[in-house]
C-alpha cells in the first residue's frame, strides 16, 4: 500500500486514459471508472499491456450512493487515494428552451454534484498532499446555448472546487479545475495536450497552488 493510487472518475478513451498513463508512468496505480465495467475494463487492459498497475471499474455517476461505494471500495482495496480525477459531462443538445428541469437536474448530478460523494468518501484516505483535479471548461465562463446544461456542469463544478480547496487545504490537501479553453481535438486541444495540463495542475508545488488553471493551448 506504499504506492500512490490514481482514482479516475468518468474515463474513456480520450482524456481519462491519457491523464492515467502520465500517472501510471510516475509510478502511480491507476482505477479507470466508466458508467459500466465492461467500458472500464479495456481501457485498464491497455495500460496493463504497457506495464502498469490497472483495473477498470462501472459505476452510477447518477447515484450518490454508487460513487461514495465505489470510491470508498478503492480506498479500501488500495490503502490510499492521492489523486481523485473527476472528468464527467453530460452533452445533452437541448436550449434553454427546450431542456426540462429533470433534464438539468439529472446532467448536473453526473457533471457536477457526483464529485460530493466522491470526494467525501475518498477522504478517509486522502493524507497531506492528496490532490483533486477537475476537468473544467470554457463552457463556465461562455456556455453554447444548444447545450444548455453543460455550462451549469462545468460553472457548478469549478464553484465547488473553490469551496473544495478551501476546505481541505488545512490539512495539506488542494483541489484544482483545470478550465479547457478550447475545442477538445483540435490543434493544441488533442488528448494528450490537455492531459498534460491536467497533470501539470495537479503535480505543482503546494507554494504555487491556485484551484483554479486555464489551459489555453
């Protein structure tokens, strides 16, 4: 139980997994958590084919209860949490207009609200320099309005990493959203650029800690 434990909630084969492998290649194990342990499962089969310490696992980001069991059976397991990685969103092509309010409410529950569970039960194990990295957006700042409900997502979760960071920092553990200005796959934007951010943010020193990192390409 000495080696660090990376904790990816909402992986798939484009951010989640590249930010794993930059962990896995600092030594750390990586848990990829997917909606089902069937999407989970390959993407951990890969990075066990590269070497590294993997295991794929499903969960109900829509249900509180599920995240807190799944994030605390991982703590249980592995002794230890030292990065939390919350990268879901719910992409749901709908105006204000036309989004309902059981619409907002069930995206912002697997785009913003799950990380309260998941934190809270990964805080047993979480010691002084444990970190939280959210994948944020420019969507918080300037939401498409044909996709109402991700700018709630991404605008809640920033605000809640702020009271987040605020909290924990006391006892040497930071929280950070990484704001993505950009359109993921283009340019300076592919997977493993905005990755590579990602890590960035969540591997400085805690002298230069901010909860909060634009990444603009």
């Amino acid at each position: 139980m000495t080696v660090p434990v990376l904790v990816v909630l909402g992986a798939g084969p484009g951010i989640g997994l590249s930010v794993a492998r930059l962990f896995a290649r600092d030594g750390f194990a990586t848990v990829l958590v997917c909606r089902l342990a069937a999407e989970a499962e390959p993407l951990a089969e890969q990075l066990r084919g590269e070497g590294f310490d993997a295991e794929g696992v499903g969960v109900d980001l829509a249900d509180p209860a599920d995240v807190g069991r799944v994030v605390a059976g991982v703590g249980e397991r592995r002794g230890r949490i030292d990065v939390l990685h919350f990268n879901p969103s719910v992409f749901r092509q709908a105006d204000p207009l036309q989004l309902s309010v059981p619409e907002l409410i069930e995206d912002f529950t697997v785009g913003a609200a799950a990380l309260l569970p998941a934190v809270q039960s990964a805080r047993p194990f979480l010691a002084e320099g444990a970190r939280v990295l959210v994948t944020g957006s420019a969507a918080a700042d300037k939401p498409w309005n044909q996709a109402a409900s991700l700018g709630v997502q991404k605008a809640a979760v920033r605000n809640l990493v702020t009271s987040l960071d605020t909290t924990l920092s006391p006892v040497g553990i930071r929280a950070v959203a990484v704001q993505i200005n950009g359109v993921l796959g283009e340019g300076a934007f592919t997977r493993d650029r905005v990755a590579e951010a990602l890590y960035a943010a969540a591997t400085r020193p805690a002298a230069a800690w901010t909860p909060h990192v634009s990444y603009d390409g």
